[in-house]
C-alpha cells in the first residue's frame, strides 16, 4: 500500500521522497545531469528523473546513494510502438535505471484503442518485472475526464506502480481536481505523480493533499530550503 501524506504532519524527509528531480531538457549536456545528480544526492529524494542517454551517467554517480535513478519510455509524445517501448525499457533497466515513465499512446487511447493501451503498459510493466517499476504518463491535457478514469484503470490492471499526469511538454499540467480523480480511481497499491507546473513549496503541499504521493519537479532546491525553513529539521 502506498503510503498517504499531508502537509500538516509531512517532515522535511518525508517531503524529499516524495521528489523525482525532473534533468529532462532536450539541450541539457551532461554536466548539468551531474550537478542534478549532485544535489538529488544531497537533499537525499527519491529520483532523478534522467533522459535515456544518461542513465547510465547517472547511476553510476548515484550507485552508493539513496535515490534511484529513473528514466522516461515513449518520451514525450508516447507514439513509438509498444515493441520500441519495450526495448527502450530493457535498455533503460540495464544501464541502471530502476523507475520508468512511460508516455502512453495518447492518440490510441483517443480512438478507443483501450486495449491497445493496456496491453502496452503491460509489455513494459512485464520488461521491467523484478528490476524496477513502471509510472504510467497519461497527459491529461489531452484527454476527458472519462479517459482519465479508464486509463487508470488500464494502468492498475496491467500491473503499473504508479498513475503519472503529465510529460512536462503538454499545453498544459498538473491540477488538484485532476490529482483528486487518479487518486479516487485508483487503488491504495498504486502511487499516483503529479507533473508540470509545481515550482513553489505552496504548490507541492497542495497537490500532496490532493493526494499525490510522488511529484515531478526541477526546482527541488528552493522547494526543500523553504520548508526546511518553516518547518525546521
């Protein structure tokens, strides 16, 4: 079961594994991978969140920390085929990355295609099983709320960790209402991640309390100096 969290009993740790450090940018070389590293080391959070290139620079700067090392599959449109996912996957787990987010097909969940989708979020989860776990990307921005219920739904069935809101590439990102529905639709066994848009410590507590349990983020600093600050530890 994964566990809830609120703002008004949340510690400084607690809130730092709640974080996957978003290094995602299509231009950024790889010494600004290692100084994302760097500070996801210091502040001990839960990820990096690392483009498929650099997994392996970054597992081998984290191999003797506390924070995993993840990566993005079908990133960020979801449009490769399920076959490409999954080698993208084997790939990703055998240069040290134990965290996916995989971009669902957007445009076949749009079509109606729900067990296309399914089937592939369950190739991946199966690629991944018993070295890492799988975080689904739906992009809401994207999709009716209907399709949000089903393919959270489709996620928990095909064996998926977590429910993710978005790519950070989308129009747009993360909403409470949004966060309140995958948390009601999914069970307590599936985390759900917020994504896109949460920059400020006031952000990232409101969106916990809507029922987040892992955030996607790039200013991880200031968001955790800040609490530290009006929380103390």
């Amino acid at each position: 079961m994964i566990r809830t969290l609120n703002s008004q009993t949340i510690t400084p740790a607690e809130l730092a594994k709640t974080i996957d450090h978003a290094l995602l940018r299509p231009e950024m070389p790889e010494a600004e991978v290692m100084a994302g590293c760097e500070l996801a080391d210091q502040y001990h959070i839960a990820s990096v969140c690392v483009k498929p290139c650099d997994v392996a620079l970054a597992a081998r700067r984290l191999a003797k920390s506390d924070v995993a090392v993840g990566t993005v599959i079908g990133f960020p449109h979801g449009s490769s085929t399920t076959a490409t996912k999954v080698a993208e996957a084997r790939q990703a787990l055998d240069d040290g990355a134990t965290e996916l987010d995989m971009v669902i097909n957007i445009g076949a969940l749009r079509s109606g295609k729900l067990d296309y989708v399914r089937n592939e979020i369950a190739a991946v989860v199966d690629a991944a099983r018993g070295r890492g776990h799988v975080k689904v990307i739906l992009e809401n921005a994207y999709l009716t709320d209907e399709q949000k219920v089903a393919v959270c739904l489709a996620a928990e069935a095909a064996g998926a960790a977590y429910v993710k809101t978005s790519t950070g590439f989308a129009p747009t990102g993360v909403t409470v209402a949004d966060i309140k529905l995958m948390r009601a639709t999914v069970s307590p066994q599936v985390g759900v991640k917020a994504a896109h848009g949460i920059r400020t410590l006031a952000a990232i507590l409101e969106i916990i309390d809507a029922g987040a349990t892992r955030v996607g983020a790039t200013a991880t600093a200031t968001i955790l100096d800040d609490f530290k600050k009006l929380r103390g530890g």
